[in-house]
C-alpha cells in the first residue's frame, strides 16, 4: 500500500466517525443546529408499528442550554486578558506585539472551539503583508497522527475542507485535502474517495510552509522544523463537552416541544364518545365540528344520539418539574455554574460565591493546563519568528503566561477583609 493509499483510507474511517460526528454535532449544537428539528411526529399504525402521522403540531422548540454553557467556560477562561511575565523587558514588548488583541480573540474563540469538538488548532503563518498571525482550524477539519499515544507529539497531519466551485455553470461542493509534514504543505482534491493532486498553485501540489517574495519578485520557499498546527485540548481525553451534556439538552427540547404540541392539540384534548352519529365517517365528523363547531346527531324514540367527552389534562407543573432537573443537571454535568443560584440571593458571601464556582474552576483547571503546554509550542513559533526577522534570539527565556478567569466578588467583604489585615 502506498503512502497516498494509506491516506485514502485513513480519511475514508475518520470522515464518519463516531469522534468526528460528535465534534461535527458540537458546532452544529452551538448553532442551534439541534437534533429536534429532524424529530417527526409518530403513532402506533395497525400492524403495530409506528409510523409518521402529517397532520398532528409538530413543534420543534430549541432551548441552548449547552450553547450557554460553551460561552461561559470559555469567557470564564478567555474572557479576560491573559498576563504576560518575563524578565527581559524587551522581548516582553515583542511578545506583546505579537500576543495583541487579534491574538485574544483568536484565543478566545479557540476556547469555544475546543469545548466544542474537544479539541482546536492554531496555525502560525505570515499574511500576505508579511505579518506574523495565527489562524484557527476545528477539530472536525484535522486528522491528527501522532507519535505517542498521550497525544503530546504530532508527526503529521490532515486537514479535511469544503470549498465551493463550479463545474460550467452548476456550483458543487469540492472537497480539499492538506497533509503536513516536516516537507511542507500536499495538496489534494479528495474526489469520490481518491487524492488527486491539486495542481491549482502554480502546477505544483507540494508548496512549501512559508515563502517570501524578494524586491526583484523572486520566491523562495522555507520550511518550519516542526509541524505548523498547534493542538489546544480542553481536556487531555480531548472530550467535547456536549457528549456529556447532549442527553439532557435533548430532554430540554423535546419536553418544552411536547408542551407545546400538546397545549396545541385543543381539539385533541377531549376524546369525543359518539352515539348514533349522523354522518358517513369519522373524518367528515372532524371536519364538521372544526369547520362549524357543532355536528349533527341522531335523536329519536329509537336512537338517542349524543357525544360525551374524555378530557385529557395537561400539566404544566410536571413540565416545569422536569425542565428544572434537566437544567440543572445539564450545568453540574457540564461544569458550570448556575448565575441565577439561590447562593446569590440576598447579601452572598465570598463563600457561596466561591462554592458556586467550585464546579467550573475545576474544569478550567484542566483546560489551562492543556492551554499552558499548548503555550510552550507557540511560543517556539514566536521565537523562531522573531529570529528570522532578527529581532534576537530569546530560545530558553523564561515566560510565564497568566490567564485573568472572570469570577464574581463580594466587594464590601473583599475590602473589609483587607482593612482587617491593614489592622
């Protein structure tokens, strides 16, 4: 098998798999893209069976909860600014040219990113200006293959994209196919299966990482000695958060569906019992009651007519009643915090405000220390970056990166407490 084969089949098991459709379902999920709105109403046919039932409310009602709670871990831990350390004064200026707010708003994304399909990547590159950027790719793009099986050394990797395209005059969707490796960038177009190459660059598939245009227009290409993408994990599992969550935001949607389905089935709320009906089926009898809202019966000496009715009552109480354990057990499976906590009523003490917290410091724990290893690879980039433009060389300076989380305080208590230590 050839190394092209092998990627053949390699894209083929990754582009349906149970790991990539989760990361896939994440963004979908953080759309509002939900499961809910396929859902299709059903009743049990004659044979038994269930089959689609038309013309019954078919409400597909969306409460993102887990869209709530992607944004407040990530602004939890991201929110803020993050703090740079380091002893040399001048590479810390260089390094917050390069770390500015375009830099922090890729991050925080990247944040979102990862909670979404578990993990995220940064890929360092220069613009067409010839400024040093980073761009980011999802998790559903990238096909990592690894050299350890803690996830900690790439050895190359696939980037999976659509693009849309023309044949003639139809537009179609073209599946695009990137391999990095020490060697550069392999371009492919991935058509029904098999990597062609792309030869849309100058006739070349294979370009280098980087390439740089001289004042007399001459291009000269130059490799990385590491590979260019940069995993950021929120978790060492690389877990996306709504594999834990998805269950319980499913139940949230189809209870408040439900409700609706049902608060709108008001000539389905009674179960109507017919006598001596004057009529030829039980269609035309519907017809007759939602058209006129009164039916014809037969009454006389030999056959007293009539409806009566089964109601059939809706309590919203016992929707409330779920709802509210499913929200809450979607915020504690998803360490997060709950903004509206009876810990808050009142005059809350730093205590509850701390044990409110406990849940989503924790989880940010484990994301920082992933970001924190992550920091290491970047600032390798960095450094290589500020030496080929001659800026230094600042290979082995200590760097300390501090991430400001966003938590709520109890001010009155903070500064009676640092009055008391002044006492």
């Amino acid at each position: 098998m050839t190394d092209r084969e092998f990627l053949e089949r390699e894209i083929a098991k990754w582009k349906g798999s149970p790991k990539r459709v989760m990361q896939i379902k994440g963004s979908l999920y953080y759309d509002n893209e939900h499961d809910i709105l396929k859902r299709k109403r059903t009743m049990i046919g004659e044979d038994g069976k269930l089959q689609v039932v038309d013309n019954l409310p078919n409400n597909r009602v969306i409460d993102n909860q887990y869209a709530k709670m992607v944004n407040q871990k990530a602004n939890y831990l991201f929110g803020q600014p993050f703090a740079i350390e380091c002893q040399n004064e001048q590479y810390g200026e260089l390094l917050k040219k390069v770390f500015n707010k375009r830099f922090m708003k890729t991050l925080k994304n990247s944040g979102k990113a990862a909670y979404n399909g578990g993990i995220a990547w940064l890929y360092p590159y220069y613009t067409e200006e010839g400024e040093f950027a980073f761009r980011l790719f999802p998790a559903y793009e990238i096909l990592p293959f690894w050299k350890d099986n803690e996830h900690t050394i790439l050895d190359f990797a696939v980037r999976l994209y659509l693009v849309i395209g023309y044949e003639g005059t139809v537009p179609t969707v073209i599946e695009k196919v990137e391999v990095y490796d020490l060697d550069g960038v392999h371009k492919f177009i991935l058509d029904r299966g098999t990597l062609i190459p792309d030869l849309a660059n100058e006739g070349e598939s294979d370009c280098y990482h980087v390439t740089m245009t001289d004042a007399t227009g001459k291009v000269q290409g130059f490799n990385w000695s590491r590979i260019p993408l940069i995993p950021l994990k929120c978790n060492e599992n690389e877990t996306p958060l709504l594999k834990r969550v998805k269950s319980l935001q499913d139940g949230i949607n189809v209870m408040l569906s439900d409700f609706e389905n049902n608060m709108q089935e008001d000539a389905r709320n009674t179960i109507l019992v017919l006598k001596n009906y004057d009529g030829t089926n039980l269609g035309e009898f519907r017809k007759n009651l939602a058209t006129y809202g009164a039916v014809k019966i037969r009454y006389d000496e030999s056959a007293k007519g009539g409806v009566e009715t089964l109601e059939i009552t809706v309590n919203a109480e016992n929707y409330k009643a779920i709802l509210e354990i499913f929200k809450k057990a979607l915020i504690e499976n998803a360490m997060g915090y709950d903004a509206k906590d009876d810990r808050l009523s009142g005059n809350p003490n730093q205590m509850n405000i701390q044990s409110m917290y406990s849940d989503i410091d924790i989880d940010a724990n484990d994301t920082e220390t992933e970001y924190q290893a992550a920091f290491e690879e970047i600032l390798w980039f960095v450094n290589a970056h500020l030496a080929n433009m001659g800026k230094g060389d600042y290979e082995g300076e200590d760097v300390t990166i501090i991430f400001n989380r966003d938590i709520l305080m109890n001010e009155s208590e903070v500064i009676d407490n640092c009055q008391n230590v002044g006492r």
